[in-house]
C-alpha cells in the first residue's frame, strides 16, 4: 500500500512524461505480450484442468483461506498435523498474505489464484529479459533480452509452471524476487540512482518473507555483486560515508531493525531444520548422469 501511494505521487509529479507517446509505446509493449500469454496458456487451464489450480498451490490456498478466516498469519505448527510435513516447508508468510489477498477479493478464488500463477510466471520470463539486457547494455539490439525470455517460456521445466498453474508456485515468486533484486542491485551499482536502491531493499525484504530457499540462493547472487562493487569503488565508498555519516548511520539502524525483526520472527529456531546432517531427502537426489536428460539436452549443454 506504501508503495502504491508513492508510486501514485511519483506519477503526479512526473505526469508529462508518464503520460508521454514514448511511454504509452513502452506500456503497450509490455501489456500486450502479457495479455497475449494469459490468453495462451489460460485455455489448457480452463479446458484441461476446468479452472482449477494444480500442484503446491493447493497448500498455499489452505493457508490463504487460514488467514482469511482468522485475519491473522497462519499458525504453521499446525502444519505437522494438517499436512504431514514440518513447519519449516511452509514458513512462507509473504506468499500466503499476498495468495489471501488474491483469493479474498475475487468472485472466483481457485480460477483468481490460477491466473495469477500464470500472471507470476510469465513475469518471470519478463524480468530474465529485463536482466539480460541490463547485462548487455552496451549491445543495441533487442535480441539478447527477446531470447532470455523465450528460453525461459519454452524451458521444459518452466513450462510446467505456466501449463500446470500453482505447480511450485512458492518457487517461481521467490525466482520473480531473486531476479528483480538481481537486477536492481545492479543498475544500482551502475547508475547509483536512489530508487533502484530502495526498491532493492525492499524486494529483498519481500523474498525474505516469501521465500527462504530463494533468498539463501540470492545471498551469493547478491554478495557476489556487492563484493566486486566494494572492490571497484572501496575509496569511494569511505570518502561518502564520511560525507553522509547521518545517511550512513540510518542505514546501520535499518540493518539493526531487520535483525531485531528476524528474531522476532524466530527464523534463528528454523536454521536447524535447515542445515542439517541427516538431510531427509538425499536418497531422492538424481545421479549426475540423469540431469541431461531431466533439464534437456540443448537445455543442459547450452547453460
């Protein structure tokens, strides 16, 4: 709601150019292709599966509902009991306020939640592009950035995603988050503009609460970024510290408050579910030799 409510202001003040040709192209160029992929695969959704979403979606609806019932986060102590599986798998209270949201405004909850499966999916596939070309800039084409998000719609895994709608659905916003910090956190360190340091904040923040194991990936995404960042710009870095000792000091306490807001949350009692010598799944890992022909070939050999 904070954001919209800025993002509305931002809108107002820059009103000329918001509501420029050149913008309205842009905006077009997004929502149409958009819309065009809704359509595509909304129709398997609506004939093959009647509407009704698949896959760990169907967890995520029995917590949504939870906390549509109770007005308040779900209780995932009870998740032992209810669905035979430890606590830890569920501790995703971002994903299931943003699902109660979507179920709880709509007519039709199960098709509002498959749709936006869907929606979050091809989202996905925008923002793979969006990082590409952040990562090409330099190149003038629009290939590279057109290609990363073909590859990604048409990925053999991925597809599943979008055909059966909710399959993982907790894994693809936490890939929606992870790319998006990725890709603020470097147009950050190349433009240094305020806003791309503060929606990285906070869509870090938001994959922390939606995502865990997303989040332990986006740490060495993220750390590999900020340390080739300190190394290029360490005196830099020192002298404006110096000169914003107060900015400096506002940044440490945020950090403080995030750390006193994780423990509140006793995320500290799930590291040991988390890291563990008897993990219970290893018995499940694929051989090195499957992984070709479970990803794919050209997938596989081609990164």
């Amino acid at each position: 709601l904070v954001l919209l409510i800025v993002g509305i202001m931002n809108v107002a003040v820059h009103r000329r150019q918001f509501f420029s040709r050149p913008t309205l192209w842009h905006a077009m160029a997004m929502i149409i292709p958009m819309m065009l992929g809704l359509v595509v695969f909304a129709i398997p959704f609506f004939v093959i599966h009647d509407g009704l979403p698949t896959g760990d979606v169907q967890k995520t609806i029995i917590w949504a509902m939870q906390s549509l019932a109770t007005n308040h986060l779900p209780d995932y102590s009870i998740s032992p009991a209810l669905l035979n599986r430890d606590g830890v798998d569920f501790y995703t209270p971002g994903l299931h306020a943003l699902s109660s949201l979507v179920l709880g405004l709509s007519p039709d909850p199960l098709i509002s939640i498959g749709i936006f499966s869907i929606a979050i999916a091809l989202c996905v596939a925008w923002i793979a592009g969006a990082l590409t070309k952040e990562m090409f800039d330099n190149h003038p084409h629009i290939v590279p950035p057109v290609l990363a998000g073909l590859f990604v719609i048409t990925q053999y895994r991925f597809l599943r995603y979008l055909r059966e709608p909710g399959y993982h659905i907790q894994n693809v916003v936490g890939e929606l988050l992870l790319f998006g910090a990725l890709l603020l956190c470097i147009r950050f360190i190349r433009r240094r503009e305020r806003q791309d340091a503060v929606l990285c904040i906070v869509t870090t923040a938001a994959l922390f609460l939606t995502h865990q194991f997303s989040m332990f990936i986006a740490l060495f995404a993220l750390t590999a970024a900020m340390v080739a960042t300190v190394l290029e710009y360490r005196t830099r870095i020192i002298t404006v510290m110096k000169l914003h000792a107060r900015v400096s000091l506002i940044a440490m306490f945020c950090l403080l408050v995030a750390l006193g807001i994780a423990s509140s949350l006793q995320l500290g009692n799930k590291i040991f579910n988390l890291f563990t010598s008897t993990p219970h799944l290893t018995g499940l890992l694929p051989a090195m030799s499957d992984y070709p022909a479970t990803m794919g070939e050209i997938w596989f050999f081609t990164g």
